[in-house]
C-alpha cells in the first residue's frame, strides 16, 4: 500500500512540475558604449514574463524619479530576438526648454551572450542617445 501511494504521489508531484508555468525572467543589462546625447543609462534591469507580454524596466533614471519600475511594451521578434519599449514622462534631466518625456526602445538578442542595444528619443523625436552592452539573468 505504501508503495502504491510512493507512486500516485510521485506522478502527481512530476505532473505538478511539467505544468508549472514559465516563470518570469530577470535580466541585469551594463551597458558599455554610450553616445552622449544624455538618456542611456550605465545599468538596466528587465523583467520579462513572455508567457503574459509583461515586461517592466528599471534604471537609475526611473528609480530617481518614480522609485519604481515602470511597465513596458513587449514584442517577440524571433527566437532571439525581443523589443522592449517604454516611456518616462518628466524625466529629471530633461533640457532646460525641451521636451520632458522620453521614449526607449531595447533589443535584446540571444547569441553566445545576451546583448543589448537602447535607443532614447525625447517626444519631439530628437536623439536622447543610443547603448550597447550585455545581460545576464539576475540573481
């Protein structure tokens, strides 16, 4: 009898874990090559549940003036490739007279490393710098 409830509750057990879902993937991106048009941080985090199109964003930018991650769009390009996308509305360092709202875009693509390209773009469309660095998932 003890047996039989060892089976049953082992194949109940490995049927829990076969359907468990996908969980959320954190990743912490360095960005090493900046341009100098002021957005791009040195460090992004990315918090990714592809399974929901979920994805929220942090950087010191959005720590500074929200204190919190802020949600993004996500768009899977291929099976290495996915777009993240997200806006800041008053950014702090915005430029005297300028536009107060920045919009970003990432690309995160899956090779031998996960690297990361960013792009900023202020509302009125004008360049707010470019990155590129690595990922790796967070601990």
């Amino acid at each position: 009898m003890f047996k039989a409830f060892s089976s049953i509750f082992t194949a109940g057990c490995l049927s829990v874990v076969i359907a468990a879902p996908v969980m959320a993937q954190t990743y912490d991106c360095n960005i090493r090559q900046r341009s100098w048009a002021g957005l791009i941080s040195e460090s992004y985090r990315f918090e990714i549940d592809a399974a929901k199109g979920r994805v929220s964003v942090l950087d010191p930018i959005i720590r500074f003036s929200r204190g919190k991650p802020v949600k993004g769009a996500l768009e899977v390009v291929s099976e290495e490739e996915q777009r993240v996308t997200w806006e800041v509305k008053d950014v702090p360092i915005a430029p005297e007279g300028g536009p107060t709202d920045a919009r970003f875009e990432a690309i995160l693509t899956e090779g031998e490393t996960l690297d990361v390209q960013v792009k900023a773009l202020w509302t009125d469309e004008s360049d707010a710098g470019t990155g590129k660095g690595r990922c790796t998932p967070a601990e």
